[in-house]
C-alpha cells in the first residue's frame, strides 16, 4: 500500500496545515509513492523499536525526529544514528505532533483519561467547569493518571471551578490563562514563579504521561486500511527512584 493514500487520510482527520509554525509534522522519512506493508504508532521512536521493527514498514509518532536542520547523517549521536539505522530498513516516518494536539489528543486526554467535560476550547487550551478544592483535585488527577507523586504550585486560590488543560508542555500559556488550575508538563522554575505570583494553580501531569496515548487514539482511525497496525510504546526517558 502507498503511502501517500495513509497520508492522505492523516491528513483529513487532522490538517497538516494547522501545525504550528514552529513545528515539524508531515512526511520527514520517505516517499509518498514508496509501499509499505505495516504501520506502528508510537509517542517517540527509539532505538529498540527500531531495532523490532520490519523493513519497508511506516511508523506514525507524535514528536518529529527531526526539528532542526541537520548537516550529516554520520555518527551514533540521536538522531542521525536513528535515521541511518530507518533508511537501511527502509522505514518511512511520518509525525503529527500539533495537528494532532489541536484536532485529537487534548480532548481525548481531558475526556477519557481524566473524565471531564470539556467547556470550551481556545487553541491549544481547554477549559472544564469542576468543583473541587485544590488538594482533592490533586488526588483526582494522581488516581486518574495512576502516578503516585505530582509536582505542583499551590497558592492561595483553593477553591476550583474552572481549569484549563494541555498535553505535552505549555508552560508558555501561563500568561493567557483565565481558570483557577492550570494542567501540563514540563513547567520551568521561572513559569512556577509567575504562576503562583499570578495566583494561579499548576499542575505538572508529565510530558511522556499526558501524551502516552497518542498509539491508541489514532488506531481507531486507521482500521479502514488493509494493513497490520501495530501500537508501540516508546520508553519515557526520565526514571523515579
């Protein structure tokens, strides 16, 4: 099968063309006229899978390999040696990265995984009425999530009623926040501090954990095709002791 049709459709459930500007989704390895006989869907891709993975294959992840420009391909440095060792198997790869946040895994992470109700959407933020005090939120989210330690911000504003939630890292949205409790990944020290100055909650619900489910979320979209999909799980980099 071609891969142009499988990208086709990628491309009518979730445009392309609403990425960010920053970003890097589409066909980053490969040709569209190229066949492929299996597909795997994972959040990153790693060497292991790889490793596992057959020759004249395509994996669909959320984070492009590839952000910046990249001079060589030599070496064993990531991500060259991951892109030598995908053009020997001839493994194409295609990314949906804000695409897909914007059409997919915000909503369905909010919805699904957490069990709340989406109010309202702006961008990349979406906001649910809830009523909880900060502490019980918290512990809604741990069991939620199943993570046994979060890292929050908590200020003066206990009493939540509304909060906003995005996947991945969007430390940068503090500012536009209009809610009480602000959800995502990869908050720094300098957002932490105008957060809480701004009397506005945080809660840091991991980058790897709030997108984990990107592999499941979009195999549902691609049981039409008369191929073998494969849900693979990438390894979170960061371990707990």
């Amino acid at each position: 099968m071609k891969i142009k049709e499988i990208y086709d459709h990628l491309n009518f459930i979730s445009p392309f063309d609403t990425q960010s500007s920053w970003d890097n989704s589409g066909l980053l390895i490969g040709n569209l006229n190229d066949k492929v006989t299996k597909i795997y869907l994972s959040l990153d891709i790693d060497e292991y899978l790889l490793d596992k993975a057959c020759e004249n294959s395509l994996f669909i992840v959320h984070h492009p390999l590839i952000f910046k420009g990249i001079k060589h391909i030599s070496g064993n440095l990531y991500p060259q040696n991951l892109i030598t060792k995908m053009i020997q198997k001839n493994i194409a790869l295609i990314a949906m990265h804000t695409n897909f946040d914007l059409s997919h895994l915000n909503e369905y992470f909010t919805e699904q995984i957490l069990g709340l109700s989406v109010y309202s959407k702006e961008d990349f933020l979406i906001y649910c009425e809830v009523d909880f005090t900060f502490e019980d939120f918290v512990f809604y989210v741990k069991e939620k999530l199943n993570i046994e330690h979060l890292r929050v911000v908590q200020t003066k504003n206990n009493q939540l009623k509304k909060v906003a939630i995005c996947t991945g890292s969007g430390g940068d949205l503090i500012a536009n926040i209009k809610a009480d409790c602000f959800l995502s990944g990869d908050f720094k020290y300098h957002q932490a501090l105008e957060s809480y100055h701004n009397n506005l909650n945080l809660i840091d619900i991991g980058h790897y954990d709030s997108e984990k489910y990107f592999g499941e979320i979009l195999a549902r979209h691609l049981q039409k095709f008369p191929l073998e999909v494969i849900i693979s799980v990438s390894k979170n980099p960061f371990q707990y002791f």
